[in-house]
C-alpha cells in the first residue's frame, strides 16, 4: 500500500479546532465570502492557490468550475491549477504568495511574513482574505481525509489520484 502524502486531518481535535473556529468566527466567514473586501476572482483565486499547495482534488474540480463562472482566463486557470500564480493580477499577487506560503506552513505563516502581508492589505482586508484561506483549507482537509478513508477503506484501491503516486 502506497504513502497517502496529501494534508489532512491527523485527529478528532485538529477537526474540533476548526470547526470551532468557524463557529466563533461565522459572522467573519461570512463578510468575507459576501462583501467587497475580496472579490469572487480574487476569491477562487486564492482558493486555487491554498488547494494546489494542499492537492485536494475535490476542492480543485469544484474551484476550477467556480473559477470560470466568475471569468478568470482559460490560460490562468491552467496555471493556478498546478500552482502558478503569475498571471494574475498585480495588486492580488502578494496576496497569491501568501496564500501558498500559509497553505506550505499549514495555516501558521512566519511572523515576518504575515507583518509584510498585513502592511501590503491592511489589516481588514488581509482579516478577510485569512478567513478566505481558512475555509479552503478545512475544505482541502475534510477532502484529502475523506480520500484517506476511501483509500484506507478499499486497500489502496480508490481514493488516490496520479498527484499522489
């Protein structure tokens, strides 16, 4: 049986914490999915960027179609799909570089990191778009686990795609 390698959630407590999370934090959740403070192109970028690093391959299906909906390019798409974000635009690529940074550091960016993100946004629109981040990445757990179960549960069988072998 092969090393399932894609992040996902390790115990019923990682879990708990999450969801607490977004309980305590749903009116944050929700302004940041609703107003204008991350834009939905933005927004499925960012949640491109967060799945490439984490290989959800639900997450990405979902977010691709999600993607094109909202208008980003064919070209773009290709690209952020395999986590290169260079096409996009200027003022949403530091952004984009954060994003994949946090998702590479599971969540937790470095200190000197974060300071330069929040100085780059300020602090109510990068509020905003770490809660965009936050979400993806319980989605992108909640998958890649499910995936765990199904690979687990069939002996290898399903559950796996060609980004894990």
């Amino acid at each position: 049986m092969q090393k399932f390698k894609r992040r996902l959630y390790n115990s019923p407590r990682e879990v708990w914490q999450d969801m607490r999370w977004t309980m305590a934090h749903r009116k944050r959740v929700s302004g940041a999915m609703k107003d204008g403070r991350v834009s939905r192109q933005f927004r499925e970028r960012l949640m491109l960027a967060v799945t490439a690093v984490n290989g959800c391959r639900y997450c990405s299906q979902f977010h691709a179609r999600e993607a094109i909906k909202a208008g980003l390019p064919p070209e773009e798409l290709q690209k952020m799909l395999i986590g290169i974000v260079d096409d996009a635009p200027d003022d949403e690529l530091p952004a984009l570089i954060y994003a994949q940074h946090w998702a590479e550091m599971d969540g937790v960016a470095e200190t000197a990191v974060r300071q330069q993100f929040i100085q780059t946004y300020g602090t109510d629109r990068a509020e905003a778009i770490e809660t965009v981040l936050a979400m993806i990445r319980q989605g992108n757990l909640w998958g890649n686990t499910t995936d765990y179960f199904i690979y687990r549960l069939t002996f290898g069988r399903h559950g796996l795609t060609e980004y894990d072998q």
